[in-house]
C-alpha cells in the first residue's frame, strides 16, 4: 500500500499548499477548519449529504461504455463516468451541496462565490435557492458580457450577480474582491470556493466532497468488468473533478493517473492554460502551487477554448502528486478537444462539456495503442449544451477566414 497521507494538519502537500491570505482571515478560516473536521466525522451531517447527493442530484451517477466510439477507434476499452447526468450538468453541484450545508451549520446565512465561465456561480445559486439562502456571486465584468446565459441562470436562481470591473475584469479579479467581501462580512458570510485550489482547508474539503465519484468508480467497475480501470483520466482546471475521481484510486498502484490540462493553441504557442506541463510554483489564490507566470512573478494571460480551464494556477494536490510521479499531466491542443466532442456526439449520442472533451481527446489517442482488453476512465465531468453557442461561432469563423473550409 502506498503511504499517502496528505495534506499536513497546516494544509500542506509537501511543498505545496499552505494558506498564503491576510492575517485577518486566520480565524475565519480556522473556525472553518474545525466545522470541516467535526461535520466530516458526524453521521448526521455524513446522511445527509448523501440524501441530497441521492435526491437531488440524482447519484450515483453511472459508468457508461462506448463501445462503438471504442470499436470505431481499434484499441483499449473506453468507459465514461457519467458526471454530465448530474443536477445542473456537472461535478459542481457535489462541492457546493457540501459547502452550503456547512454553511448551514456554522449559522452562515449568506454565501459568496466567484465565477469565470459561470458555472460555479449557478452551482452555488443553486443551492442558495435550495436552502433559502442569500447568495452573491463576484464576476469579472468582461465575463459578465461573453457568459449571458449564466448570468441569466443565476438571476432566476435569486442570486445578485456582482461586476467587478478591476483589473482584467475576469475571474482573478473576482477572487480578490470575493475575498475582500469575506473579510467584510465574515461573522454571517460562507465563502464557496469552486475547485481544490485557495487557502487550506479549501483544496482538502473540496476534494473530500468530490471523492464521491471516485468512491462510486472503485465500486462500479468491478460491478461492471470484473476490475479496476487499467487507466483513470480527467480534464483539470483547477482541478476538483480529477482530484474527485483519482483519490480514490491513489492507492490502486496499478491504475495510472492522468490529468488533461488546456493546451490551448499549443505549448510552444504560449497560448494554453497548462500549469503543470509549462508552469512554476509561485503563490496564487493563498496556496503555494505550479503557475503560470513570467520571470518577474505576474501571471501571465491564460487562453483555452473552454471558459472552464482557463485559470493561471491548479490545486496544490495536484502539484504534489505530479512532483511524487504518482499522476501524470498531459496537455491536449482546442482543435484535438473539438475533434473529440464532435466524435463523442456522433458515435455515441452524448454531447460532452469541451472540459471533459480534452481528457476524451487524449483517451482516444492512447486507446488506439493499446490493445482491446486494456480499459480507460474517463471522468465525463459536464454536459456539452452550455458550449454549443461557442462552437457554431467558431466554426462560422473559421469558414469566414480567408483558406478557411467552404
Ligand atoms: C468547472 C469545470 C471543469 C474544471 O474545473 P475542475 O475544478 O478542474 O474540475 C471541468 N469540467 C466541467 C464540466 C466544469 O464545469
């Protein structure tokens, strides 16, 4: 059994992690601490997470076999788990279930999120709705413009939608003035964050309440097969839904891990969002992790065709796994994750979030190598219908441009 034990009791994974944020959010965040360590241990709390888990969200969520994109491609055995056919269409919903119900019990009344793409803002909206809770989400103005439809979602949710016209006017600029308002209002103010990334405890209480889908893997596959996956793949943004499906597998020695970063338009291109395949540890978001970022420490612009990979840094855990060799990180190029949901959509009649359509991209390129008994996970961690606009106005484009197809 491999010794993994991680983080330290300050939030360390090795070198990573750790809480790097004003002095004046210590308590906060200790007291969050202690509820996490309680509620994480109190069968109550345990039950009912999992009702909700159960009812609301309508787990667990199947394994599926694509048996005909598998047999079209000639190689290993491709199996998806079905995180798309969740409440709101994605891994999302698990982390802020938990949150809010944190929340609830700490006698936090009014959340606070931040959002790039949106789609943590409507994840947390919509468990304000469910609990009856206030909910403010911080969103980069520039943002607000091209995520009309989030936007919308989370205002029929009842939650007021901030825009944050500082700096880029996107999603790191949101983080800092949802930190600021925290700080603010920390006496009756919850702080969800979306991902395994910000000050500890976030990385490990987010990763605790995605390991959901990987305990369901461990169980259903050899439901299903007879055994565990020969691989495990998953697209990483900051990181949750990968850290939710590989955890459990950490000590399963024998399956590799793989974790798809946004190669954007290429590593050698400068345009991606790939942290850990082109990037060095700094310090963003009160952790210490790998980072894009120039000689002089500013982070540099990332660029992804999908909103929901497109963030400078990635969650702690992940660095240090990568470091420890015990997960791998590979970078898939726009034009090889759109050729994948568009494969996906036509051989097996799923249309797949583009997150999710770069951990695809590289399990076909490595299904055909390998032979027909070998088997590849691949954690379909949201559903395609908020890309669709996105895709017909790049592929309008493309034929619009000059020696573009016709
Ligand atoms: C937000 C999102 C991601 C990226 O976030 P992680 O924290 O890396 O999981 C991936 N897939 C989908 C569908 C998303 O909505």
């Amino acid at each position: 059994m491999l010794d993994y034990d991680y983080p330290d009791a300050q939030g360390h994974f090795g070198p990573y992690g750790g809480r790097f944020v004003a002095e004046t959010l210590f308590k906060a965040l200790d007291e969050l601490t202690a509820a996490w360590v309680h509620y994480s241990r109190d069968r109550a709390f345990l039950d009912e997470y999992a009702y909700e888990l159960k009812h609301f969200v309508g787990r667990p969520s199947p394994i599926y076999h694509a048996a005909r994109l598998s047999r079209e491609l000639g190689g290993a055995q491709i199996y998806l788990k079905r995180e798309d056919l969740n409440h709101t269409g994605a891994h999302k919903i698990n982390n802020t279930i938990g949150q809010a119900m944190l929340a609830r019990r700490m006698g936090k009344p009014r959340i606070i999120a931040e959002t790039g793409a949106g789609q943590h803002g409507v994840a947390s909206a919509t468990v304000a709705a469910r609990y009856g809770m206030e909910c403010v989400v911080y969103m980069g103005a520039e943002d607000i413009e091209r995520q009309a439809p989030n936007v919308y979602r989370m205002k029929l949710l009842g939650a007021s939608v901030v825009p944050v016209h500082s700096g880029s006017k996107t999603l790191k600029d949101a983080l800092n003035e949802a930190l600021r308002d925290w700080v603010t209002h920390v006496e009756n103010t919850f702080y969800i964050i979306g991902t395994v990334a910000g000050p500890h405890p976030y990385p490990a209480m987010v990763r605790d309440f995605q390991r959901i889908i990987g305990d369901e893997c461990v169980q259903q596959m050899p439901e299903m097969v007879g055994r565990q996956p020969d691989v495990v793949l998953a697209a990483v943004g900051g990181g949750s839904n990968a850290m939710g499906i590989f955890y459990p597998y950490i000590q399963h020695e024998a399956v590799r891990l793989i974790g798809v970063e946004a190669g954007g338009e290429g590593l050698a291109s400068g345009r991606h969002a790939a942290s850990l395949s082109a990037g060095t540890p700094g310090v963003l978001h009160g952790n210490r992790t790998y980072l894009l970022q120039d000689a002089g420490g500013q982070i540099i612009e990332t660029h992804s065709v999908s909103a929901g990979l497109d963030y400078p840094g990635v969650g702690p855990e992940h660095a240090w796994l990568k470091d420890l060799g015990r997960a791998e990180y590979v970078a898939v190029t726009d034009s090889e994750a759109l050729d994948a949901f568009h494969r996906l959509c036509r051989t097996e009649g799923i249309i797949p979030a583009l997150e999710s359509s770069h951990a695809l991209a590289q399990a076909m390129n490595m299904a055909r190598d390998m032979d027909p008994d070998k088997i590849l996970l691949v954690n379909l961690s949201g559903r395609g219908d908020k890309d669709i606009g996105a895709i017909a106005a790049r592929e309008q484009a493309m034929r619009a441009a000059p020696g573009g197809q016709s």
